[in-house]
C-alpha cells in the first residue's frame, strides 16, 4: 500500500508542473492543452457571488396644482380616490356649531373611479356627500348629495394636455326638496401641465386651467336673475417646493386660492385655502381639503 502511494504522489508530482506551463502557454499565445483537459483543472469559487438587485424608489407624492375648479384631467382604469373637505366662514373661526347651536361649519366628502384609457376616452364617475353633520336632527349623514361625472382624455402624445366634459350633479338627493340645484351643472375645461425655468437645478411644475360652465360657474348677477347663461372660469397652480404648491381659480363668480401639501411618503394630498375671498357671493369661508389616491 505504501508504494502505491508513494507511486501516485510521484505521478501527481510529475504531472503538475506540466499543467502549470500547459496553461502559462495558452495565456501566452501557445497550444497549451486541450480544452477538455484545461477544463478539468479549472477551479470554481466555493462561494458564489449573489447579485444584489437595488430596488428603485417610488418618487414622493406630489401636491395637487388646482385649487375650487375641475381639470380637463380624470381618474381612468386603474384608479379610484376617496377625499374629505372641512368648510367654515373665515368668521366664526374653526368650529362646526356657534355659540346659540347654529351649523356654521359642515364636512363633505366624494368618492370617486375611473374607467377607460385617458388618451383615447375615459370617464369618471364620483358620489359627493354634501353634509356630515347635523341641525337639528336635519341634515345629517348622507341626507343630502349628488353624482357627478365627466369624460376627459389627453391631447397630445407626451400627455400635459387634458380636456373634459362633465356634469358635477346630474344625479342630487336631498332631504328637503327646496334645497336641490335648480338646474344640473354641467362644464368643459381644458387643462395643461407646464414646467417652468426648466434650466435650473430644480425645474417648477405649474398648471393652468380655462373652461366654461353653467349652474355654480354662472356669474352673480346671472344668478341673482335666474339665468343659466354661461360663464367662463379659470384657474393657475405651480408647485415652487417639492411637497408644496400654490393655486388660485375664478369659478366665474368668487376668487380662491389656496396651498397644496403633501406631507407623506403614501398618496395622501391637502389643500389649505380661502374661497370667495372678495366676499362677492356672501362671505369668505375656510376650506381644508384631504384626499387619498389609489391604483391598482
């Protein structure tokens, strides 16, 4: 037994030096050994290496860039969304009830999907709650509301440019009969997405909007008189902070504006502003807006 193994030490040994110079020479241009015995004497790591897969970030939600107005934009297949708004006059501070009991502040809040592909034709179809709160037993949850809905679909191939057709109330309940629209409103806006001093490190997202509409968009006097006639609204936005933005917007009879925040790192957006801040319909009111995006 000891000279056998002392026989294949020896051939081990002699072999060896062989396979080295036989490899040397194919790194250096000679014939070196056959590629099925240069295979043998290739060693493998004992340790494969594992690939690392970085998993790239969802960017942070941005703020919205309209403020009191629709957007020639919509929700399509794919996307729904849920938002709560608070309003109070400017007045009264930020209350639900005064002082003798009387509602001067009430929530609402909309529901809404989308259906359909935006750059051929889609829709959107939402349901407003227009009370959350009660007045004596009057009023209350889910006593008074409407369904609205629009067509919308973009214009252009890089998709900044939007228009819609809607009607923010073909469908309203309410617990008194008197209290429902005269009429259903019914609008077309178009909306385009702008970014502005695109050379700088940080280029501003901006919006601006134009479109015309009956019912709420009707000036004062049209609605002092009874008239349906139309009217013109527009509005203007521009995000000057990665989380924060500015709008403002004529709805054909008030002015408002407001900022729009975007506190999170999930798709929750607010709006903080002012409606009917000239006082022209009645009196100034505090609006806080929440909403909440989904895609799936």
């Amino acid at each position: 037994m000891n000279k056998i193994f002392k026989k294949n030490l020896l051939i081990k040994a002699f072999l060896l030096p062989l396979v080295v110079f036989s490899t040397s020479q194919a790194h250096s241009g000679g014939e070196g050994l056959p590629s099925e015995v240069e295979d043998e004497f290739t060693l493998t790591p004992i340790i494969s290496p594992v690939k690392t897969e970085t998993k790239s970030e969802k960017p942070a939600p941005s703020p919205g860039l309209g403020f009191g107005i629709p957007s020639g934009f919509g929700a399509g297949s794919g996307s729904a969304f849920i938002g709560i708004s608070y309003g109070v006059p400017t007045v009264d501070g930020l209350t639900f009830y005064d002082d003798d009991g009387k509602k001067v502040g009430d929530g609402s809040m909309n529901v809404g999907f989308g259906i359909g592909d935006s750059s051929k034709l889609a829709g959107e179809i939402s349901i407003g709650i227009l009370s959350m709160l009660c007045q004596d037993g009057k009023s209350c949850f889910g006593s008074d509301g409407n369904i609205g809905g629009k067509l919308h679909r973009t214009l252009n191939e890089k998709g900044d440019l939007a228009i819609s057709l809607g009607a923010s109330n073909f469908y309203e309940w309410r617990e008194t009969e008197s209290d429902k629209s005269s009429s259903t409103t019914v609008y077309s806006a178009i909306t385009k997405n702008l970014t502005l001093n695109n050379n700088a490190e940080r280029p501003l997202p901006a919006q601006v909007t134009l479109g015309v509409g009956n019912g709420t968009f009707r000036s004062k006097g049209a609605q002092d008189a009874g008239s349906e006639d139309p009217n013109i609204f527009g509005g203007f936005g521009i995000g000057f902070l990665p989380r924060v933005s500015f709008a403002s917007s004529w709805n054909g009879n008030s002015l408002g504006a407001g900022f729009g925040l975007a506190p999170f790192n999930f798709p929750v957006t607010m709006t903080v502003g002012l409606n009917d801040i000239t006082e022209n319909m009645s009196e100034t009111k505090l609006s806080i807006n929440a909403s909440y995006s989904i895609s799936f």
